[in-house]
C-alpha cells in the first residue's frame, strides 16, 4: 500500500452522487451500507474503463487491486486491517492484493452508527462495522460473479470465488477481478446478498494476515501529518500561555523575525480563548520552533486559572463530605451499613494524565475563497468539520479533510471542541489577512502537547464497603468527585443523566458484582478551569481501580481467595467469569510464587472489568525489594471480545494496553502548581523504558458472539490488579496513583 497526498477522488467526495440503503442487523441496530447508483453515466466510466465502485467503500482496479476505504482514524490500533479484513471475507480478495485509504469526511456516507456520526473512539471501529464491511465486500462479489456468469454463459450458482478468482469448475473457465471489473461495474447492485457464516470465514479469526499498515510503516512509506509536504507550504509554531485562560497582550517579534527561514509572526484569534495566540510561520519546522522560542510575549493572565492540583485535591475532599447526585441507587445503602459486622472505607486520588501519544498535535491548512482543505490524523470528522466550517462562516461540504495516519492519540484527536484543528485554522486565517495565502502546517513541540490541556480529569473517590458477619457484601457506596468530560461536548445530550456524566461514573454505577445495596453518587465540578477531554478507557481508569482493590479488600477481610470470592459475586455473568477462569488458570492461580531473593517479596494480583462491552481479566506478579523497589514481573491478560477479527491485533492490543496502562500506575501525573503545568517532556512525564515492560501473556476466550470493544478493555485491570500484587506481597494497600513505592501506601 502506498499512502499518497492527492489520489483519485475518493466515493465519498461531495462530486460523487450516492444514494443510502439500510440494513436491518439481527440485533436490531440499523447498519448503514451506502451503494452508488448505477445509471447511465456510471455505464459510461465503466465502458471507458473506469474502476469498478458497487459502493462507498470499496474499489476494484483493472489492475486487480482491491482498495479499501477505511472510514475509521489508524492510529496504532489495527482499524485498518480489521476493516479490510471484514470487506475481503466476503469479497473473497486476495489479501496480498488488497490496499486501504483513509476515507473523506463524508457523514453521510460513513458514520460510525455507536456515536451517530463520522468518527473513531469508544473501540467502536469494528463492532459497527461488522455487518457494513462484510455486506459492501458481498455485494461487491455478488456482482463480479454476476458479471462472469453473464459472460460465460452459466449459472452465477455454479460460480465460485477465492482469493481474487473467479471460476466455473465444470468450463474449466477462469477470471481474475481486474479482468471482470469493467464488466461487474455494469451490473445492477443486488438489494440482498448472502453473509457467510462463521464457520466459512478463511480471514476473520485468523492469526495469519500481514497487517494492512505494517509494510508502509516499516518501509517510511506511511503518510502522517508531519510528512505532508504541500507547495509553497509553511510551517506554524504557535506560541501558548503558560496557564489557562491567559491573552496575549503584546508581542515583541523582531528577535523571531530575525532568525533565518522565520517569514512572519501572526497573532491569531478564535471563537473563544482556548486556542488565541501567537505563531510564528517559517520555511521548516526548526526555524519555526527556533523563531517561538526567540518571541518576547506579554501574556494578559488577568483572567488565567491559578489553583495548584494540591488545592484541587483538598476542595474535592471537602466536596466529598457532602452528598452528590444520584448515579445509582439500589436497595438501601445506609440502612445495609447500619447493620454491617464490618466497614471498609477509603479514599482513592487520580491525577490528571496527559494522553502523550508519539506523534504531538499537527494539522495542515490549505485555505481557499469560501473553502478550506485538511490533511490531518482525523479522528472525529463529523465535529471538526463543522466547527471549522462554523468558524470560517462556510458550508461543511466546503471544508474537505483528508485522512492520514495518526501516531496514537489515546483520545487526543478526538477533541471535543476541535481546538487544534481550529487552531491551525485560525493560523492560516491570520496569515492570509497579512497577504500569506500559502498552505500551513501547525506543529506542536512535545512541551506544548505535554502542557496544552484536554487532560483525563483528576478524580477523588470516597468509598464505603459493608460486610456482614459472613465476609459477604451487603453494602457499597462511592461519592466521586472530579471535572466532567461531555458536558460540553456534542455526546451530552445522550451522556448527561440527570446532571450525570455518565463517563464519570462507569464501571461503578454499573457494578457488576452482585451487590444487594448500592448507592453511587457524582459531584461534577465547574469551577476548575483545566481542559479534560476522554482518555484510553475513560471513566474506567478509575472507577476499575477503586472497584476491583475494594472487593479484593473485602476478600481478605472475609478470609477468602480473592478469585473465589469474585466467582460468587459474579454469580449470572458468565463472560466475566470465563474470562477470570482463563486468565487465573494460565497465570497458575494458587500456586506458590518462586521465593523473592535477597529479602524481595512476591506477589499476585487479579483484577477483572467490563468496559467497551469486553471484559478482560488479568493476573499481575510483582517483586517487592526490601527497600520497597517495585518490579512487575508478569501480566496474564484474557479477554472476550467477542469474534476475534484479527487475533494477532488484538493480542497487540492487550499488550499496548498494559504498556499504556503501567505507564499511568508508575509514572503518570501531571500537576499544576500556580496555575502552571509542571510537566514538559517525557523526562518528568515518564511513560515506561523497557526495561520495566514485564513479560505479557494474552489469552483470547472462544467466541462467535458480534465484536465488542479491543483498543481500551486491556487498559482498566492492570492497575488494581497491579495494586492487588503488591498486598499480597507486602500487606500494604494502595490508595492512589501514581504509585511511588509499596511503602507510600495505607497498611490494611
């Protein structure tokens, strides 16, 4: 696959007229598969050898090449060979013939149906896809077949179809898709075609596929938004204030001007604050950064944000001692409480997590009159285009933004204000008011990715576990506390219950353990002025945490295994509890750990979470030194996700997600002090070496059930089950993360 700038319009450019059919899915949701019509003029491309395109999302060359159109952001996490995957199940391709490009932002034609619109997030990619990639591949065979059996003379019935060729066995008579393609695009498009089942799929399930994206990327051949090199093109630099809210009030530009390749300096504005400033436009990006660093800025900070994250902290626990709104209410807490032989009650801190994806924020602007023209790592089409559009005062179908790669995000691209995307805009706007009408790439440093905001929320937990004289529990309260996420997003209307975001509270509100009397309740706190934004797993970095080291607490307290204890909680969920088999069979649950040596303890822990409708278990084995240095030894992660369309991707998924997830155990916080962020680079915001990668183990519980959440599910269980290790090693609870040695916990 060669990953290129300009290529032939894609079907969802707005110049291409399609029409929308729906596909009533088995489980009631609506699967959107939108097929191009075929009428006289389609004939005529046809006739002059144009490709065959049955619908939105697939290509078929006369060279034989199958190019698939991914309406879902790569970023790492294996979309784009599991869309392909689904589309050439059906199609019966050949998969070494098969290419993927990124779709346009088109929301008709290719919405992400788990969150009404154009967009990749929640690890929805492949659960709403199932069905709408396998129908465009089947019906794209469906026509080639017709196209033979017209041609051959024979019945489409006796027509078969494997990797890319079509045959009649009994003629002897063969074709490949190129050579049908010109033929099949003259077909009508069949209103019903035939899935397969399962147990004739010769792709999906299978270990064996080269991923999509793994050629181009090895070879430097991928396209990401720093590689967009467009003529006349130059490089923005922006200039941030160091705490939020703050203006600028004066530049002094002469020293940046004066370095070599600097061509001007623009003070930008937009709707609002959040993305007003200075940039400093140059020939290349070293320049650029070299003519920021050179500016002399006089911020306005009369209207900054100026509270430390200890002073955050101390209000949320004062909040804590006061009741918030009900998220769930079952049965009769405080009454179960009354009654309890024992209470177990803690407090649990979250700090604010940068997403601290490789590749900093980037975007690349081409304006026009009355249009504007994207090239980015898209991850929420639908809402950046038409922010931008509302921005430049334009019709969304005039903002045309081109899907490259994204190196991670974890959240980040998908931002719910679009503030760098229209930051990048502002700054082409500013420049084309001084006469610079040339195409501009805005790039952030890793300082400004690192300090820039839209970071997952610092949370307080205040919790409460009642027991009765049996070990069992009768009683489970937690009051959170923290800033909210979607309620100034386009998902609120649908997120916020009642004044309940319900991200904040997922994993908790949803318990699902079998607790008689539950009560979970939600202070949303307005007045902190630090951007958050969603973040790999979202709510359940934390709610996981506070609800998988609670019941192992209750375990112990109740003198019994923390794996059977869970088994009996989890009475009726028969996904949970083949996951926490898996995982705690191969890990070798109730076996001795090998002795630590020269004083060292060992440990293990198990945690088990829903998230994403996936649930993953996983066992995590740490040594303990003497002086409380922490090792983690061995992760054993098993995961039902249902079918698993790529096994290898999701394998990789579960261990990306324990990497991404140890990192913010260990190491991550990012904290304010005075308004300001302290963090800046990855020296004083560790993400893990590999030296501290423990040995991972991935197991897949067997399923044929429709695809659930991959990207996020390996991301909650590791930290309490990383928490639950080190009480077993050295009887010392940990309360909050990051964790900065065994010592620094609370001793049950």
């Amino acid at each position: 696959m060669t990953s290129q700038i300009t290529v032939e319009r894609s079907p969802g450019a707005p110049a291409d007229p399609v029409r929308r059919r729906f596909v009533q899915g088995s489980a009631g949701l609506v699967l959107g598969m939108y097929l191009a019509p075929l009428g006289a003029a389609r004939a005529a491309q046809a006739a002059k050898g144009a490709d065959f395109r049955p619908n939105a999302f697939v290509r078929i060359g006369t060279d034989g090449i199958v190019t698939i159109y991914a309406k879902h952001l790569e970023m790492g996490q294996g979309a784009y060979t599991g869309l392909a995957t689904l589309l050439a199940e059906e199609l019966d391709a050949d998969w070494e013939s098969v290419r993927v490009e990124g779709a346009p932002a088109n929301t008709e034609l290719y919405k992400n149906f788990a969150l009404d619109m154009q967009g990749t997030g929640g690890s929805t990619a492949m659960s709403n896809s199932y069905e709408q990639m396998r129908r465009a591949g089947a019906t794209a065979r469906a026509m080639l077949v017709a196209a033979a059996a017209e041609r051959w003379r024979v019945p489409a019935g006796e027509i078969t179809v494997a990797k890319g060729i079509v045959s009649h066995a009994s003629s002897g008579r063969r074709a490949g898709f190129g050579e049908l393609a010109q033929a099949a695009a003259r077909q009508s498009v069949p209103a019903q075609v035939r899935l397969k089942s399962p147990g004739e799929f010769g792709l999906i399930g299978k270990p064996v596929l080269r991923r999509a994206d793994g050629a181009d990327k090895v070879r430097a051949r991928a396209l990401f938004t720093q590689d967009v090199q467009l003529p006349g093109m130059l490089v923005a630099v922006p200039a941030h204030p160091p705490r939020f809210g703050a203006t600028v009030r004066r530049v002094d530009a002469s020293k940046a001007l004066a370095v070599p390749g600097v061509r001007a300096v623009v003070q930008f504005e937009g709707s609002a604050t959040r993305f007003a400033g200075v940039a400093v436009l140059a020939d290349h990006t070293w320049a650029a950064r070299k003519g920021r660093d050179a500016l002399a800025v006089e911020w306005d900070e009369s209207g900054a944000y100026r509270e430390s994250s200890d002073g955050i902290l101390a209000r949320y626990r004062e909040i804590a001692a006061r009741p918030g709104l009900a998220a769930t209410s079952k049965g009769d807490a405080q009454a179960a409480f009354a009654s309890a032989a024992r209470i177990i009650e803690a407090d649990f801190e979250f700090p604010y997590l940068a997403h601290a994806s490789m590749e900093p924020l980037n975007c690349v602007v081409r304006l026009g009159d009355g249009q504007c023209e994207i090239w980015n790592g898209e991850q929420f089409q639908t809402p950046d285009q038409r922010s931008v559009a509302d921005y430049l005062r334009i019709p969304p179908e005039r903002v045309t933004i081109h899907q490259l790669y994204a190196g991670g995000s974890f959240g980040r691209r998908a931002s719910s204000t679009a503030d760098y995307v229209l930051e990048a805009v502002a700054i082409a706007r500013a420049a084309r008011a001084q006469g610079i009408r040339a195409p501009i790439k805005m790039a952030w440093m890793r300082e400004d990715d690192m300090r820039g905001g839209y970071y997952r929320p610092m949370f307080l937990h205040r919790a409460r576990v009642g027991l009765d004289a049996k070990g069992r529990i009768t009683a489970w309260q937690v009051r959170i506390v923290g800033q909210s996420i979607v309620e100034s997003s386009p998902f609120a209307p649908v997120a916020v219950k009642n004044g309940v975001d319900i991200t904040s509270v997922e994993g908790l509100s949803d318990l699902s353990y079998d607790v008689p009397n539950l009560q979970v309740e939600l202070h949303t706190v307005r007045d902190v002025a630090v951007p958050v934004l969603w973040f790999r797993s979202v709510g359940h970095t934390h709610t996981a945490f506070t609800a998988e080291t609670l019941v192992d607490e209750a375990a112990v307290a109740a003198g019994q295994d923390p794996v059977a204890y869970r088994r009996a909680l989890l009475k009726g969920r028969p996904r949970h509890l083949a996951a926490l088999e898996l995982a705690t069979q191969r890990a070798g649950w109730g076996k001795p750990l090998a002795p630590g040596l020269d004083g060292s303890r060992r440990g293990r822990g198990v945690a088990v979470h829903e998230s994403f409708h996936s649930v993953a278990a996983q066992v995590v084995e740490v040594t303990v030194a003497a002086d409380g240095a922490l090792k983690v030894d061995r992760v054993v992660c098993a995961i039902d996700c249902g079918i698993a369309i790529n096994p290898d991707v999701v394998r990789a998924q579960m261990e990306g997600g324990i990497g991404f997830a140890l990192s913010a155990a260990l190491h991550g916080a990012i904290t304010l002090k005075d308004g300001v962020v302290e963090q800046s680079n990855f020296h004083d915001y560790r993400v893990i070496r590999i030296n501290e990668m423990p040995r991972v183990e991935v197991h897949i519980v067997p399923s044929q059930a429709k695809p659930t959440g991959v990207g996020e599910p390996g991301v909650p269980p590791l930290a309490p089950a990383l928490a639950n290790a080190i009480f077993n090693a050295v009887g010392v609870r940990v309360r909050s993360l990051p964790i900065r040695t065994p010592r620094a916990g609370v001793r049950a």
